[in-house]
C-alpha cells in the first residue's frame, strides 16, 4: 500500500479545523442570544419553573435581657423544630436516609408516616443551627419544598425562678409576663425572607436576589437595673420567710436609695420560667404575676407617718404629746 499524498492529510486538517471552529462559533452564537439577546425571557422562564429558585425564611432573634452588670437574664436559644409535610417530599429511603444523618430522628419514623398516609408532622426534638443548615443543605439538594424549619421560641433564664415574675418568661412564641411582655415590642423583631435564583449547592447568586425580598431585623437589647446576686439573695430570704411564717406569698425589694434604680424585686410563690412545673402556689395563675407592681393594695400605716410629719412641721404638736385617736382627728 502507497502512503497518503501531504497534500490529502493537509486538506484534511483544514477542513477539521474550519469544522471545530464553525462549532464554537455556533456555541457562541447561541449562548450570546441566550444570554444577552433573550436574557429576559430566559429568566422569566427560569422563575416559571421555579428549579433554582429559593425561598428561604430569616428568623429575628428576640432581645436579650441584661443585668446592670451585662449578665444575661434572658437570652434565645438557637434551637428549631422540623416540619414535614409529606405529600411534598420524595417518598424514598434514601431521602429518608439523608433527613436521618442530618437531625438524627430515625429514617423509619419519616418513613412509617410516610406511608400511613399521614398529611403534616412537627417533631418536638429541637434541632441545633449546625443541624438546621444540614437540613437546609438536604432540602435543597433533594429539592424537599415540604421541610421547613422553625424557630422554637425558647429562652434560657439563668437565675431561673429566682428572677422569673420580674424578668417573665415566654409561653411557645408569646410573652407571658413580666419585662418579656411588658417590652415586646422593642424585644422582638421582624421575621424576614429572602427569594432569589440559587446555584447547585442552594446558595443564593449576589446579582439575582428578587427585589421583594424583606431583610430581617433583630429586637433590641434591654438593660436592666438589677444585680443578679442580690437578685438571688433577696429570692432566697423572701422565699425562706414565706415558708417559715406559713405565709401566702411574699416579696423583697431592694432599691438604691440616691438614685431610686431597683436592684432586686423578688417574691415567691413563683414559677419556672422554662415551662417547667409551678414552684409551690395555690393559684398558678397567680403566681406568675409580679406582685410588686400589680397586686393592689389598701393604703396603709404610712400615712399615719406623713400627717405626723405635717403635724410637727407646723407647729400643732410636739414630739412629746400624746394623742388618743379613736378613729379619726
């Protein structure tokens, strides 16, 4: 057999050539019309189909509650509860499986209610943030519009029912009493949600977060007057007091006499603020009431000791009389 002509091999190449640069040039073409040409209505029809779309909720942090000394009275804990709702979510093991790995409830639970036709479960188990983001991570790459995640509400109260009826403490996601209910609306915030196009891996692209996204915005802070250790003590004697005497409540308040701030404002019987049981009252209801400011009571001897006051200011009895009232003068 005779070798090919140089000539026949060169024309070959050319033509080989001039072919993969006529398939860039068509590549090019169309992505150029795809992207620049027809930009919007490719992304129109991206929104339409919703495949990289995302929605995903901000949650507020409610406010914390300080001491005079920045001690903590009342903080958030970062905990979640998982919501499925199980006709939006792929029926498999491995779905199951993945949901498992990254909450540590067990794949059969998802699994056996999956498939006895139930509609909605919440689980109780509250889930830590490293937690939330792999879940977040498995809803995104198994495209799961049916897990959701929200927050528990729940507070962590350092002094516990010691500062429970001045602090407060909150029922699910509601203040029930104290500085929690009374300061709601500078603790709490303002959920927000942000809606975008997203990549493969769920995050969002900088330049296509949709306009009608709202930023979420956290509660204020609050600084209180008290001092966390009198705070303990003067609960500690009021409580031992009430007990001692057979008493049906009682209560402490320690003030700083030049400029009037409150250290301490305890009483007891009380409660415990993290949903626990009620510590010792006849009236639960009751005891999560702060009587120091909302209990109402007659007027009592201490007006016997400002119309003495006026009585010597002006002159109409002296500090030796004696005076017999029968009742009124």
């Amino acid at each position: 057999m005779g070798m090919p002509k140089p000539s026949s091999n060169r024309g070959r190449l050319f033509y080989f050539t001039w072919g993969v640069l006529a398939l860039f040039g068509c590549a090019a073409v169309s992505q150029a019309r795809l992207q620049v040409f027809d930009r919007t209505a490719t992304l129109d029809r991206a929104k339409k189909t919703k495949r990289f779309t995302l929605t995903r909720p901000e949650y507020a942090r409610r406010g914390t509650i300080f001491d005079a000394d920045g001690r903590p009275l009342a903080i958030d804990q970062d905990t979640y509860e998982l919501n499925l709702s199980f006709d939006r979510i792929p029926r498999t093991d491995a779905f199951f499986l993945d949901l498992s790995a990254a909450t540590g409830i067990p794949a059969t639970d998802f699994a056996q209610l999956a498939f006895c036709g139930v509609d909605h479960k919440v689980w109780p188990e509250s889930l830590s943030a490293s937690q939330r983001r792999e879940v977040q991570d498995v809803k995104t790459r198994w495209k799961a519009d049916g897990v959701s995640l929200d927050p528990t509400g729940r507070r962590t109260y350092p002094l516990g029912e010691a500062a429970a009826n001045v602090v407060g403490a909150m029922m699910d996601t509601s203040p029930l009493n104290g500085l929690e209910r009374s300061q709601k609306t500078v603790l709490e915030g303002k959920n927000g949600v942000k809606i975008g196009l997203t990549d493969r891996q769920g995050n969002f692209l900088p330049m296509r977060i949709d306009p009608s996204s709202l930023p979420k915005r956290d509660g204020t802070n609050i600084t209180t007057t008290i001092d966390s250790d009198l705070q303990e003590q003067a609960f500690s004697e009021i409580r031992a007091a009430v007990i001692k005497n057979n008493a049906d409540d009682g209560v402490a308040v320690i003030m700083e006499p030049g400029t009037g701030n409150v250290l301490a404002m305890a009483s007891y019987p009380t409660f415990d603020p993290t949903g626990g049981s009620i510590a010792a009252p006849p009236d639960a209801r009751r005891s999560t009431n702060d009587p120091v400011v909302q209990d109402r009571l007659e007027p009592g001897s201490m007006f016997k000791i400002l119309t003495l006051a006026k009585g010597l200011n002006d002159g109409k009895i002296d500090p030796t009389a004696k005076i017999d009232c029968e009742g009124q003068l």
